[in-house]
C-alpha cells in the first residue's frame, strides 16, 4: 500500500492530537491523519487548516499579492479585485491528462483516458514526494451544495496553491461548516493538489508556480482525486470538475440520481406563473450568458440558480429536484459585454478574482468583446504591452472570472433551497453552424437522452485542442463523466423508468443558437431573444403553445414562435428550422460510427431511437 493509498474515510468523531498542526476546532479524526500522512510525503513547511472566513480571504489575497501572483485592480473601478496572469502554458483544463482509473479499463470507456490504477498511484506518490517543500499546505474542507442539504456532498481538498484557496473559497462552501458535518460522521472525498513547484531554501518563488508535467487523476471506485502540476481552473478547483462531475457521476449512478453538466434557471411567465430547466452545454457555449438571461420580451424574467453543474434527484414528492452544487461562477470573460451578458457585468462589479483577461492602463480589466472599441493602450494576459494593431487577442480566449453567486443580480431567493428546486424541463445544446434547428422538442424521455447522447459541438478554448472542430460531446459531459458513457445513457434511460413511475417527467428539448446563414452569419440574434425559445417551452409545458412533427422532433408552428419586435425574415426563419435530410442521413452515419465505440455497453434503446431517426429521414 503506498502513502496515498488510504481507505476512504468515513469519519467518526475523535479528539484530535493536542500537538497537531495548526489544528482545527473540530476533530475528524479521519482527515486528521490523512492530512498528516499527506505531510509526510509532500513535506510542506507548514499546515493551514482553512476555515473560511473573510479574514483568512483578506490574508490570502495579501499573499498573493505580495507573491506576484495577483495584481489588484485599482479599487475606485473595482474595488476589492484583482488580476491573474497564469504561467503561458496552464491557461486551460487539459483533457489529454486527465484520467479515469477505474479498476477496469472498460469501466472508464472510450471517451476516457485510462491508466493501471496501482502504476498510477505509485507514479503520483514519486512525483508528489517532496512536491510541497517550501510551501504550506492548505487544507480545504468543503461542502458541494448548502451545508446540511440532503442533496449536498463533502470533500477535503490539499492544495499548496493560496490561488487555489481563493478560488474554492468563492466556488464552494468552503471552511469551518464542512468540516464540522465531516466531524459529525459524513461521507467525504479526498482531493490532493499541488503545482509540483518544491521551493529549495531561500529559492525565489516565481509569480505562477506549475509544473511542465500534469495529471488530473480520479479513482472512480474508491472517490478519490489527484492533481499534479496546474493551478488553473478545473485542473486545479477540484470541487468542481473532478469531483462535482467525475467523482459525482460515478456517486451518482450508484445512489440513483444525475450529476450534470448544466445550468439551472428560474423562469417567470407575465402570468406569474414560474419554472424551472436545466441546460445541458459544452464548456463556453453560453451557459452562463442563458443562467443569467434579461429577456427581450416584455414581462418575462429569468433568475439564476447555477451557470455550470446541476445535481438532480427523485425528491420525496417523487419529483424532479435540482440543486446547484457550487457556490460561485468560473465564468468565461472573453464575449461578456452590457449587451451580452448584463447581469454578469453588474455581477462583477468589485469582489472578483480574474485571470489572463487584460489590464486598462487605469487599472481595470478588459477583454476581446467588452467593449465594441478596444482601448487604445493596454496590459495584454501576459503582460506585455498591447494596441489594437498587436494582432493578438489582449485576454486569453479562455480567461475568467471567479465571484460569489451572491453577488449575482439575479440570483433566484431558492438557488440555496437545500431541498432543490423542481425541474420542468431540461435542454441539451451544442455550438452547430449547421443542422441542427433553433429549437426541438423530444417526443419522450428515451428520445430526450438520444437527443442528449448525440450533441456534438464545435470546440471551444476551455479546453486544450483545436477551436472550431465539431466532436461529439454527449449531454455535455465527454471531459466529465467519471465512467463508462455507454452505462451513463443507460443509467439516464432507467432514471426515466423510475421517474415515470413518479409524478411527472419533465419535457426535453434541443437548441442550437448557433446555426449559420449560407452567408456564414449566425440566423438568431441569441441572447436576450432566446427568451423566446424559453417562452415557447414554458408555453409547451402548459399546453398553449403549437407544434408541428419534424424528423428531428417536434418544432414551432409557424406562429408558435414569439417573434414580436424581433427584426427576421422569413427565409431565415425557414434556414434556422431547416431539416436537409441527406445531410442528416450523413449525420446518422456519424452518430451510428460514434455510438459503435461503446460496444456492448452500448444500450440498445438508443440504437433503436437511432433507427426510428433514419426512419423518419427517409419518409
Ligand atoms: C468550465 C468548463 O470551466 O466547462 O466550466 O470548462
Ligand atoms: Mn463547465
């Protein structure tokens, strides 16, 4: 067994070591020796047990500061915030050193890297020996959801980044609560981080310690994470990823529920009549700009309760119920604009940590789509000088934000519900110039997971690998489920057996807000008028609103649409729901070679939706 091979903890109430380090105020005994048996390998100078106060904050950002790790913004503009540039080379989550250890390779599937769980552990317990010489170790208890929710989750993550603190601390509930819930005997994962930067006596510390190897490893069976040498975002934030998808995906197929990559939103008809749906897309394809929406139509609202992950259960009243298990928004800045996204921009308004986005010379931060006119002079991401005539974006096309939710505007008064909120629908959605429609309805739940099982999207810079190529990115989760895809759609089909069994099924439905004109400009103007959309959802769930039959699924009758005061023609209207049949025979081809790759684990539900499609295209 080696150091980091330890049973996972479920933890009883012990008095913890007078002598420990740095000790925290309450004991779970479990984390208590983890912590120290972690010491001993990585070697850290010291041990801070955070217990998430603003004060332990205010220190932090002061660090961080005094490292050269963060800049702080001029307060008058933006007050209490501050700027991050990362190292050139860990500017994006990598999903080439990510992997899935199951036990058996066929359990992490084909979407998945994979690698032998025992010569992983033994790789990462070399590389982590001595790792945190020179640094503290920081240890983060957490909660994923409010603390004390039946829906929520706790994790214990070491980190020897103070950035990483930070972060956490906006993105989760992070400190003193979790882990007196931990002390009280709940479940936790363990999540180890470190940059792999050991300091060397008197050695300097460079401003963005990482190191050129990198490994974002989870071991699915025992609900375990491991990071190696990133700082950055999901590499780094491992409540986020790696637990509140991968780590979660797995918990969740064993307990009965869904972890999910997708935002949930409060909508609110003029009738006063409110829903709520969960949106399933790729990484940066607008889940925050839809989780934040100001409708174009009069007398709609929509309220925020999470802009990237939803944890969805069968609630007592056998309904649909969803929680936001994060705390915070890591949202992508490149595009946000008072036009695009206002309540992000009110949202930011001071309390922000940004990284890679660039610096106005009055201390400010900006970004390509900010504003429509660049600044004339700027700092760009990696601190160099910047003009408009540079001709290199000024922010990295993956920078961010991190700020609380509660700062959001529009937060919902229920995104803390510990009971969740009930779901009346779910949207799949991808970034598609081509094919795919405005909107679709699913005929019923099964052809709802096909629906989800076959979004592909163009690729965007959240990730490592080339902006613009179309891959297939089931429910948009292909960087996130922790386990084999194939028994991910069928535990998708079973859980709408058992909700069928339960009161009611939610509707599903597809949207596309990206397709292109033959003049290669985008037909739907997006944003605030995909208020639209939702209005015709809603108008759906109630039984007012008119659709027709498609191949595809069900679509707007032609005065379905609330088009009022929008400025479309007709023919583009018609291109935005165009169904080119040979096209989509050649998409089914590609969806047939796509659900081949899971093999047996391949649930014949979906290959039969897959056929009633092709039956449908040749009518
Ligand atoms: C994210 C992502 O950061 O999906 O949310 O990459
Ligand atoms: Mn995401």
């Amino acid at each position: 067994m080696t150091l980091l091979d330890h049973p996972r903890a479920d933890s009883p109430l012990e008095d913890a070591p007078a002598s420990a380090p740095d000790a925290p105020t309450v004991h779970p005994a479990a984390v208590i020796d983890w912590v120290a048996e972690l010491a001993e390998l990585m070697q850290p100078a010291d041990i801070h047990w955070c217990d998430g106060s603003t004060r332990e904050r205010h220190e932090l950002l002061q660090l961080l500061v005094a490292n050269g790790t963060l800049e702080q913004l001029n307060p008058e503009l933006r007050p209490y915030s501050f700027l991050a540039r990362s190292h050139e080379a860990d500017v994006a989550r990598l999903e080439s050193r990510t992997f899935i250890c199951s036990a058996e390779k066929i359990d992490a599937g084909p979407t998945n890297n994979w690698a032998e769980p025992t010569r992983m552990r033994a790789e990462l317990t070399d590389l982590m020996r001595g790792s945190m010489r020179g640094r503290t170790m920081y240890v983060m208890p957490f909660s994923m959801g409010p603390v004390g929710s039946p829906m929520a989750k706790l994790g214990v993550q070491v980190t020897d980044s103070p950035y990483v603190v930070v972060s956490t601390g906006s993105m989760t509930r992070m400190g003193t609560a979790a882990l007196e819930e931990i002390a009280a005997g709940a479940e936790w994962v363990p999540a180890i981080h470190t940059v792999g930067a050991p300091l060397a006596p008197g050695e300097k510390d460079v401003a963005w310690p990482c190191n050129d190897t990198k490994y974002i490893v989870h071991f699915p069976e025992t609900r375990e994470i491991f990071s190696y040498g990133s700082a950055y975002g999901g590499n780094a934030i491992l409540a986020k990823k790696a637990f509140a998808l991968r780590i979660a995906s797995v918990q969740a197929r064993d307990e009965g529920w869904l972890a999910e990559h997708m935002l949930l939103i409060k909508v609110t008809a003029p009738t006063g009549r409110a829903y709520h749906l969960a949106a399933a897309f790729p990484s940066a394809c607008g889940k925050t700009n839809l989780a934040m929406l100001s409708p174009s139509i009069p007398g709609w609202k929509v309220e925020t309760i999470g802009d990237d992950i939803a944890w969805l259960r069968i609630g007592a009243d056998g309904r649909l119920r969803a929680i936001n298990p994060e705390a915070g928004f890591f949202g992508v800045a490149p595009g946000t604009s008072a036009k695009t996204n206002p309540t992000a921009m009110d949202t930011l308004w001071g309390n922000t940590v940004f990284t890679n986005v660039a610096r106005t010379e009055d201390g400010d931060v900006w970004w390509e789509g900010m504003t429509s006119t660049p600044p004339a002079h700027l700092t760009d991401w990696r601190g160099n000088a910047w003009t408009p005539d540079s001709g290199v974006p000024a922010a990295h096309p993956n920078s961010r934000f991190t700020v609380s939710a509660r700062q959001c505007p529009s937060i919902a008064s229920t995104w803390e519900d510990p009971e969740g909120v009930v779901i009346d629908a779910i949207i799949f959605g991808g970034r598609r110039a081509t094919n795919v429609p405005l909107v679709v309805e699913a005929r019923d739940w099964d052809h709802g997971v096909f629906l989800g099982a076959t979004i592909a999207s163009e690729q965007t810079a959240a990730a490592e690998g080339t902006v613009g190529e179309l891959r297939r990115d089931p429910f948009a989760m292909l960087p996130f489920c922790g386990y084999n895809m194939g028994d991910y759609f069928a535990h998708w089909l079973d859980f709408g057996r058992r909700l069928r069994r339960s009161a009611r099924v939610p509707r599903v439905f597809q949207v596309n807000w990206f397709r292109k004109g033959a003049d290669g400009s985008f037909l739907w103007p997006g944003f605030g008028d995909n208020a639209r959309v939702l209005q015709w959802m809603v108008e759906r769930l109630d039984g007012t609103a008119g659709a027709v039959d498609s191949p595809l699924g069900s679509i707007p009758t032609a005065d379905g649409l609330n088009l009022d005061g929008l400025d479309i023609d007709e023919s583009r209207l018609g291109e935005l729901f165009a169904q080119d049949r040979e096209a989509l025979r050649v998409e089914a081809d590609d969806i047939e070679t796509f659900f081949a790759t899971f093999g047996d684990r391949m649930p014949a539900e979906l290959d039969r939706q897959l056929e009633l499609l092709r039956r449908r295209l040749a009518d």
